[in-house]
C-alpha cells in the first residue's frame, strides 16, 4: 500500500492531491537495494526531489541514486466474504 496523498507539507498544511510518482533512494551500500522515501504529486515533484537530495547531502536518508517512478492504478473487484459476494459467485457459476 501506497500512501493516498502527496508527501509535500508546507507550514504544516499537507497537500491532498493523490500521489503520481513514487520516489525510492537506490541504497549503494546494501547490494542496490531500493527503498520508497516518499510520493508526490507533479506540482511537488521537482521540490520533493530537491529536498531529498539536500537530506542525502546531510546524511539523513542513505546516498545514492534518486528516482521516480509512475504509479500504476490498478482496479481489482475485490472479495470480502460478504453474504453479497457469496451470492454473485454462486450466480456466476450457475451461468457457466
């Protein structure tokens, strides 16, 4: 799970737009192992990149490379056991 909204704050106000890009430090230290530092909208996307460059500059967060990828949306039905769901499987079998 990704978090819904961008990571960007400003004097305490977040931004609530959903987030497009996921921004991962490759770690060249730990056999290029990445991690997920953060995600942004495209109206934050430069600041957020330049701010995590600054916190590598400062040690805070593990050097090596910056990179953003775009989120991929994608929509599953999803099966929660409810009698509802019981009752569109067996219909769905008895149409086969």
């Amino acid at each position: 799970m990704i978090p819904e909204h961008c990571s960007f704050v400003s004097e305490g106000t977040k931004c609530l737009l959903p987030p497009e890009f996921i921004i991962e430090v490759e770690d060249e230290t730990d056999d290029n192992s990445k991690f997920m530092i953060g995600v942004s909208c495209s109206d934050h996307r430069v600041f957020l990149e330049n701010k995590f460059y600054l916190l590598q500059k400062k040690n805070a967060i593990p050097s090596g490379k910056i990179s953003l990828t775009n989120i991929r949306i994608i929509h599953t039905d999803c099966v929660k056991g409810t009698r509802e769901d019981e009752e569109e499987i067996q219909i769905k079998r008895l149409d086969t």
